[in-house]
C-alpha cells in the first residue's frame, strides 16, 4: 500500500487533486481492476481506457489517472489528469515496486534481429556461471530457473517492475530484457534504470504501426537518448543505422564490427552446418552455432559480459558451451540426412540472413526448399520482399500461412505473389501442415528445408483465436512419413 502523493513524485499534475488514497494496486485493464486499485485510462491503437472509467470505478479503484477527465466526477475517487497516461504509468510503477531496476544491473538489446538470441544467451551464460538472473524476452520470461510465459517482446510497465521486483527479491543481480520499438514509443521502459544498451541491427519491420521507416528509427533511438551518462551502449557499426543510435547519447559508446576494426571485432574462420569457428578478441574458438548474423549476436554478447565486469576468457570458454536459442536455426535431421532449419525469421533481412547461411554451406547437389508466410493485420509492405527473397534462394519456395488472424490468408499470399515477378520456381499451398508435408515429400536424401517465420511458437492464429501449432512437430511427423527409416 503508497498513498497516491508518494507515487505522484515529480510529475507535472494538470488538476488540483483534492483525495490522497492509499494505493494497493495499479491497472491498465478495467476488467482487473480491484478494491483499492489506481486505474490508469490509456489511449491505445484498438481501445481508449477513457470509455472505461466508470467500469473500474464500479470494480473499486480508489484513483484514476487520465489525459482527460470524465464528464461526471466521484467524490470519493481522486482524479489525476496527467498529458501521457502511459509516461505516468511507468513513473508509478517504477516508485510503487521501489525503483527495483536501480538494484538490478540491466541491459535492454534492440534492434530488428536477433534481440532474442542476444538476450537469451546473455541470461544463459551468467546462469551457467553461477550469476543468478532474469530474463524478459519473446519467448519467455525468466526470473532465475523460474519461468513465466511471455506474451509480449517487451510487457507494459506495470508488469515489468512487478517482475523486477520479484527478480530483486529472489536474489537476482542482473536482468536481460528485449526492448520493442513499440516498447520504446509506448513509454514501457520510462523510469527504468539502465547499466547497458545493445544494438543489433535495424532493417524493414512494424511499419503498419509506425507508419514510416524514420519514425521506427526514431523509435529505437529514443531508447539509447534516454541513457544516463553512467551506462554503456554498444552498437554494430556494420549497420549504417548503428551511429545513428547514439548520435545523442550520454553512455560511454563501444563500437563492434565483424568488417574492420573496433572495440570488439571478430572474425568468422570457418562456417559448418551446426558450428563455426571464430577469431574473437584475438582467440580462437568453436561455437554451436552458424551463419554471419550468430558471429554477430555472440560478439554483441561478448562486449556486454566483459562490460559488466566478467573476466573474457571465462566469457569465451562459456561461450563455447552455450547451445542455440529455440526456434533459432533449429535443425531436424532425418534419417536419410534430409535437414530441416526451422527460424523466427519474418523479416526481409533476417529470411536474407537465414538464406545466406544456408548458402554458405549446401553443396551442389543439394536442394533447397523454402516454406514462408506473412503475419496477418501486419505490415503489408515486406510481403511481396519476403517472397522475392525466397524464390531467389530456393530451388522451390512454399506460400503458406503464417498467423493470418483476421486478414484472408489468400489475400497475405496475394501480396506475396506479386513479389516474385516472372519467377516460378513456387507453389501456393495455403495450410501450413499441408505445405510442410508436401515439402518433406519432395525433398530427395540430404536435400535441406528452411520453414521460416514461426520458430518458437506453438500456435497459430486464425481469426482472433489461437490454435495449437508447432512447426517443429510438423516437421517430425513428416520426416516419420518420408524419410525416417521404419
């Protein structure tokens, strides 16, 4: 329990609030609203809490904070009209849960590709090094060997700091967090306490909610703007946009590069299907993983371990141990040598990146079968780039449906289509399962399957509903069919 003043602090406050309730809860969704609740009335992109004022009220909330006040007040409600519901929700959270990010050591990765990677295998290695920490990531939310199911890249302020706070107490020292660009524009991280930023990259995605790509850029940027002269950034200058991040910052700027020179260079000896070798901070060493973007993501981790004070050769040895992320260049290998990757990707850079490796080391005579999709209600743009992408790598690309939620999937692959020009080197098979049968039965012996877009996820969603789905499972239960020995 705070009294309201308490959370306040330093806000700029457009009324005079007359009540100082004591507050036992913060809420953004009037249906969770409970007795003694602070109810804040976001405007969002589908919804406007204002409509729902008088529900939270009736569910008990003591205070509600609002960019406009309703029309009929409650005498026994504090009112606090505030110019963002969403920059004063992070400022409350953050004082409600006792500012738990200033007793963590935390470290936000953004960037298009491979924040999860990167984030994932930093809370890997300070695990297996014996670090107590938590992760918040898309896949899963983890406060030491405790997990929590994730439900967004980055959750709303509310949730984060209720989830540092758990980290603080139970004994966690660091936190690895995902920062979306949504995230950043949505306020979510405001009042957070930072010690590093990581940047990985910046290509073609969420414009359907930015609307441009200078305000996704824009986006981003602000996180690296909002650093306190006391953290550190680091950011890949291979990526033209890697400057541009920390144009204004007040971190410590360190730069890394696989293609010249800089505080944390490596270079790739030597690419396998499932390892590399590489030249890193002048040692050499074998990895578990493989292809140009995962050089990338390691050296990003890299920098981040040694910048937090860990000694860099017990970063490499762990480094050499740790294994990839789920839904990341996942391989399945038949019996017949028939390999199977099954990626995140659903971009035009990363589907590229992908692609790319799986170049890099498939031999002449092996087939490449691509099966992609595009998200429904999503950006419609890198659609028709995905497609291009695909058909200029494959011997056969697949169509197929992604999540198409409330978008026709005809319509998604429409899109796609008109992407690949007098290419015909595709099919159009619109249900997925259907799409990777088809495909494992016209891959030959040691030919390889790239089924991208989905990686991790375990469902599928049509309309607004979530079925069961896992890419991983389908693809086993066709290889059991055409090419797994009886």
């Amino acid at each position: 329990m705070r009294l309201l003043s308490t959370l306040l602090g330093n806000l700029r406050v457009l009324n005079n609030v007359e009540l100082d309730p004591e507050i036992s809860a913060l809420e953004y969704d009037s249906r969770k609203v409970e007795a003694g609740s602070c109810f804040f009335a976001v405007v969002g992109s589908a919804s406007d809490g204002h409509n729902y004022i008088e529900s939270a009220i009736e569910r008990g909330a003591r205070a509600i904070v609002c960019q406009r006040l309703p029309e009929h007040l409650n005498k026994d409600v504090a009112y606090v009209l505030i110019e963002d519901s969403n920059i004063a929700m992070a400022a409350m959270a953050a004082a409600f849960y006792g500012n738990p990010s200033q007793k963590l050591k935390l470290v936000g990765v953004t960037g298009t590709n491979g924040k999860t990677t990167t984030a994932t295998l930093l809370f890997d290695m300070f695990m297996a090094m014996g670090h107590k920490a938590g992760l918040i990531s898309t896949v899963v939310y983890r406060i030491g060997e405790r997990s929590i199911d994730s439900t967004h890249t980055t959750p709303d302020s509310i949730r984060l700091n209720k989830m540092m706070r758990e980290m603080v107490d139970e004994g966690c020292e660091y936190c690895f967090m995902e920062v979306s660009s949504h995230a950043a524009a949505q306020h979510r991280i405001d009042y957070l306490h930072f010690t590093g930023a990581l940047f990985t990259n910046l290509t073609h995605d969420h414009l359907d909610y930015h609307g441009t790509f200078k305000e996704y850029i824009r986006a981003k940027k602000s996180f690296f703007d909002s650093l306190d002269k006391g953290a550190w950034a680091v950011v890949n200058i291979d990526d033209r946009n890697g400057e541009v991040m920390v144009q204004n910052t007040r971190a410590k700027v360190y730069r890394l590069s696989l293609r010249s020179m800089a505080d944390y260079h490596t270079r790739l000896i030597e690419l396998m299907p499932d390892a590399m070798q590489l030249d890193m901070a002048g040692h050499e060493l074998w990895v578990k993983f493989t292809g140009r973007f995962n050089a990338y993501n390691l050296t990003t981790v890299y920098a981040a371990a040694t910048l937090l004070g860990i000694d860099k050769m017990e970063v490499l040895t762990t480094l050499s141990t740790l294994s990839p992320v789920s839904g990341r260049f996942e391989t399945i290998v038949a019996d017949d040598r028939t390999m199977a990757v099954v990626d995140y990707a659903h971009t035009p850079d990363a589907l590229d990146n992908v692609l790319q490796t799986i170049e890099e080391v498939r031999g002449p005579q092996q087939q490449l079968f691509v099966v992609c999709g595009c998200g429904g209600d999503r950006d419609r743009t890198k659609r028709p780039e995905m497609a291009q992408i695909a058909v200029r790598y494959a011997t056969t690309a697949i169509f197929t449906s992604d999540n198409p939620r409330t978008e026709s999937a005809e319509a998604i692959l429409d899109d796609m289509v008109a992407g690949v020009g007098e290419a015909r080197n595709y099919l159009r098979i619109t249900d997925r399962r259907e799409a990777i049968r088809t495909v494992a039965m016209l891959a030959k012996p040691a030919d390889i399957i790239l089924i991208a877009g989905k990686g991790h996820e375990d469902y599928q969603i049509i309309g607004t509903e979530k079925h069961h789905f896992d890419d991983r499972e389908e693809v086993r239960k066709a290889f059991d069919t055409t090419h797994n020995r009886r």
